[in-house]
C-alpha cells in the first residue's frame, strides 16, 4: 500500500479566476499540468466572462 502523504507535501497551484492557492486532487492526476482553476464555479465563471 502507498504511503500516506501530507497535504502540505501535495503540489499547489494558484486558480486562474479568484487568485486563490490549491492542492493537487486524485481527480486531476491525468491532467494536472492543464487544470487551471479550482472549482467548477470558478470554471464556469471564466468561461462567462464575469
């Protein structure tokens, strides 16, 4: 079994839309080099331009 990590240890990036910091998810192994926001809302809120 894989060890556990911390979150601290976990990569970080800054969100595109709020300018807010997050933390590498299992979700986003795949693509983690393309996820540019942290949420949905923010997603959706880039993508409308508000």
């Amino acid at each position: 079994m894989a060890k556990m990590r911390k979150k601290a240890d976990l990569p970080h990036k800054i969100c595109a839309c709020c300018g807010r910091p997050f933390a590498w998810r299992r979700k986003w192994a795949r693509d983690w080099d393309a996820v540019k926001y942290c949420s949905d809302r923010c997603r959706n809120e880039a993508r409308n331009g508000t």
